[in-house]
C-alpha cells in the first residue's frame, strides 16, 4: 500500500538542527567503527531518558509533531550523552596511565610500608 509523504513541522530549540547534524554524525561513525558494545549502550541510554523522563510523551498524545518532537530530542540527547561518556572514557584512561612523581612517591612508600609491616610480623 502505498503511502503519502508529509512533511512535519513542529517548534524547537534553536540549536536542535545543530545537534541533530551532531548525532547524526557519531551515529554514523560508531555504525562503521564500534559494532554493538556502543549501539546497546545508546539503546540502554534511550531506556534510562524514558524512565527519567516517563511524561515527556505526554502532552503528544493526538499530537504527532509534539511526538515527532519528543522522539527526535530522545535520540539527540541520547547520542549526545553516550558521545560525550566515551569523550571522557578517553581522557580518563589517558590520565589514568599518566603517573605523577608524587603518584610513584605514594606507591614506594606503600610499598615500603607494607614490607617493613610483613618483616616485622
């Protein structure tokens, strides 16, 4: 059967079709690059924004740009959230592997610490 096409319209943020261009983006990358460990955590943050948020639906009942509207800023916000954790993912193994003087300093007295507690024991 075939079907109409309609164009929907409906009022958002100024920024939601810079965003929208964002998400499509990393959506986009991580379909080539990161296979299903990424794909679920999106589904598992689309989960999460709905049990959030349980009225976004709401008031888009009968409405279908309300609900168009609410749909397009779920995966938005979703594809955001999940980019932005693999982000600091990233720079906190960067930091992590990093160690400071005063990071090994704490280590060999640790270290020292603890032999001197099994020798005496």
């Amino acid at each position: 059967m075939p079907v109409a096409d309609r164009t929907y319209t409906f009022r958002a943020s100024g920024d939601l079709g810079d965003r929208i261009r964002a998400a499509s983006v990393f959506l986009d990358e991580i379909e080539e690059a990161a296979g299903s460990e990424v794909s679920e955590r999106i589904a598992r943050e689309l989960v999460l924004a709905l049990l959030r948020d349980t009225r976004r639906f709401r008031g888009a009942s009968g409405n279908q740009s309300a609900f168009m509207r609410e749909t397009v800023e779920l995966v938005v916000s979703a594809a955001q959230k999940v980019a932005a954790d693999l982000e600091y993912a990233d720079a906190y193994a960067r930091v992590g592997a990093e160690r400071t003087s005063d990071e090994e300093e704490f280590r060999r007295a640790a270290r020292t610490r603890a032999g001197e507690r099994w020798r005496d024991a």
